[in-house]
C-alpha cells in the first residue's frame, strides 16, 4: 500500500515542478528575469523529484509483485575444475605466420 503513497507524492511534486516553470515563464514575460532563473532552478529540482519518487513506486510495486519461487536462489552445478599446471602443447593455437626476416648481412651482399 506504501507504492500507491509514493505515487501519488510523486504526481504532486510533478505538478508542483512543473507549477513552479509556469510561474518562471510568467516572470520572464514580465521582463522579471532575476526572479524567473531561481524559481526555474527550484521547479526542476521539485520536478524531477516527483518523477524519481515514480520510478520508486513502480519499483516497490512490481518487486512484490514478483512470486515467491522466483526469488529462491538457483543452485547451478559448478564447472569441473581444469589441473592447475603448464599450458600443455597440443592446446596452444598457432599464431599467425611471418615471412623469415632478412638479417643485415643479406644487405651487405646486395649492396644496397
């Protein structure tokens, strides 16, 4: 019963947030500008606490929505543990291959 608290706590402050924009607008239209910046700060604030306070709701309503055995811990079968030691040879993959590289000594033949 708690949720449906916090829902509509939640819609109050929306409506209030979005009261206090209006009145911010309205102070801007009558040229009021130092008035309007603090009230819009104070509405976004209230705002965007109501749609927090919505979100929880929601929450609290669909965790005790959800039934008993899905909550339960799942037991899952472990993996079978791998020796601890050395990489064995056989599962090394091979790497891309490279040309031999030519020393410098194959420069000085050529003379270049």
């Amino acid at each position: 019963m708690t949720y449906w608290i916090r829902e509509i706590a939640g819609w109050v402050l929306i409506v209030l947030g979005l009261w206090a924009f209006y009145q911010s607008y309205d102070f801007l239209v009558r040229k009021r500008i130092l008035d309007a910046f603090p009230l819009a700060f104070m509405g976004f604030i209230i705002f965007r606490g109501g749609v927090h306070l919505l979100k929880v709701a929601v929450a609290a309503q669909v965790a005790r929505s959800v039934r008993e055995d899905v909550t339960q811990p799942v037991k899952r079968a472990r993996a079978t543990a791998r020796p601890i030691g050395p990489t064995t040879a056989h599962s090394i993959l091979p790497g891309p291959q490279n040309p031999p590289r030519q020393g410098e000594d194959s420069v000085v033949r050529n003379g270049k």
